[in-house]
C-alpha cells in the first residue's frame, strides 16, 4: 500500500459509514469525516494521537507542537496530491481543504494552498472551484450592487428619462409633422386652381387631401386640363366626400360626358 493511500481508504470510509461530507454542515459540521482525516494523518506521520481522544479534532491539534503540526500538513499535503479528484467525492474535498486553508495561520506552514497543490488532479480541481467561487462572488457583488437602494434609484431615474425622451421625440416629431404641413398648405394657398387640381391628381404628393381647407378646394375644372388618367385617380381621392369635393366631383364628371357637358350622371 502506497503511503498515500490513506487518504483514498478514508474517503471509501466515508462513503460506507454515511459521513456527512457536507461544507459548513450547521447539525454535524462533518465533524466524523474532518476528524478522522486529522487523526490518520497525524497517525500517518509518526505520532501517538488516537481517534477515541475526542470527538472534534481540535484537542488533537492543539496538543502538537509546531514542527509537527507541518509535519502533519505536509502527510496531508503528498496525500491529497496523490488523489485522483474525479475518484472522490468532491464534497468531501471541499471539507478537507476548507480546514487546510489558509496553511500559514492553521498549520504554520508558509505556503498558501494553491502553492501547495499546484500541478495535482486535487490542485486543478481546486483552482477551478476558486475560479467558480470567484465567479459566484462577482455575480452576488453584481446582484447586491444592482439590488442596491442607489441604484434602484438610479435605474427609476434612467427609466423615467428614457419615457421623457421618447415623449419628446414624439412631440418633436408631432412638430415636424406640423411645420411640413403648414408649408405645404402654403404652398397649396400660392397655387391657382389649375396647379391645386394638377397637386391632387399627382396623388397629392401621399398627403392626405382632407388637410385641404375648403376654400382651396378646387370646384371647377376645365376639361382641357384634365385627362382620363388623372380624372380617373381624382375620382378615386374625392370618393364620395360631400360639399365641395363633391362639386368637383360633378365637374369631373362632366368633362368625361363629352357630348353632355352639362350634364351630372350620378
Ligand atoms: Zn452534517
């Protein structure tokens, strides 16, 4: 048996004795598992210390004397290195290097624990759950911050400016709509009948022929300045508006019925 396999035993141990392995436990703190670890690793390197001492392994630690307290980290440390992560629960992982770290304050071993790992299956394994841990610490930060009072604030106010920029660009862009057409009625005020009937058989140019006040309204025309395909679309425009669209209509009509001019087929 390699001098290592220890470790690998107590964590088969583990599983059949239904330890808890569960980091930060509040019922047991997995005192069972975190115990016998401590103990068969202190056994391991030579010392005379015995399960049935105590039920938590402080009283164990706390009776050795510096070098062999690194002594003991040290049987832990080649242990854990010789571990195979993907063979073990990783739980019981975590367990084991929560007790080991920080090295230098709970061992006097002036390593940190990622030193004393580094290029093991145990030591990637850790450095990936302190790269996760990390992650999980910048997402809480993240959340906490963007959960913060201020920045509930904050973000009221940015959305608040967002609604009255949105408002003001509907204003400015109602405005807009505004001037053009105020232009473009006078534009049409300027034109004489003719260019206003030319305007609205152009298709008035997409504008809608209702913004027209009557009295720009063109109501009569002369048949020489009218031809079957504008004739045809100014009747589609007019459709069956009343009043002086509805004279224009008439005179339209009357320009097509070229043998009756006078006459108003309905
Ligand atoms: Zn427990």
């Amino acid at each position: 048996m390699a001098e290592t396999d220890w470790l690998v035993d107590l964590f088969h141990k583990a599983k059949a004795s239904h330890w808890c392995m569960s980091l930060g436990c509040t019922t047991c703190g997995s005192m069972e598992f975190r115990t016998a670890f401590v103990v068969t690793a202190a056994q391991r390197a030579g010392m005379d210390v015995s399960r049935a001492e105590s039920r938590n392994a402080h009283p164990v630690v706390s009776k050795l004397n510096a070098e062999e307290l690194a002594k003991v980290f040290e049987t832990m440390i080649r242990a854990l290195r010789a571990l195979d992560a993907r063979k073990v629960d990783t739980d019981g992982l975590e367990v084991l290097l929560h007790d080991l770290n920080p090295p230098m304050l709970r061992w006097g071993a002036l390593t940190s624990l990622k030193e004393a790992l580094k290029g093991s299956s145990v030591g990637d394994w850790y450095e990936s759950e302190l790269e996760w841990e990390r992650m999980q610490r910048a997402r809480a930060r993240e959340r906490e911050f963007f959960e913060s009072p201020g920045q509930t604030v904050l973000r009221r106010a940015e959305k608040r400016a967002a609604r009255a920029s949105e408002h003001e660009n509907r204003v400015h862009a109602g405005a807009l709509r505004g001037a053009r057409r105020t232009a473009l009625l006078a534009e049409l005020a300027g034109m004489n009948d003719a260019a206003r009937l030319a305007w609205l058989a152009g298709g008035a140019d997409g504008a809608p022929i209702d913004m027209l006040p009557a009295d720009l309204i063109p109501t009569h025309v002369e048949p020489s300045s009218l031809d079957r395909p504008a004739a045809d679309t100014l009747l589609r425009l007019i459709g069956a508006r009343r009043g002086p669209w509805r004279k224009l209509r008439e005179s339209i009509l009357a320009c097509l019925a070229p043998n009756s001019p006078d006459s108003s087929p309905t």
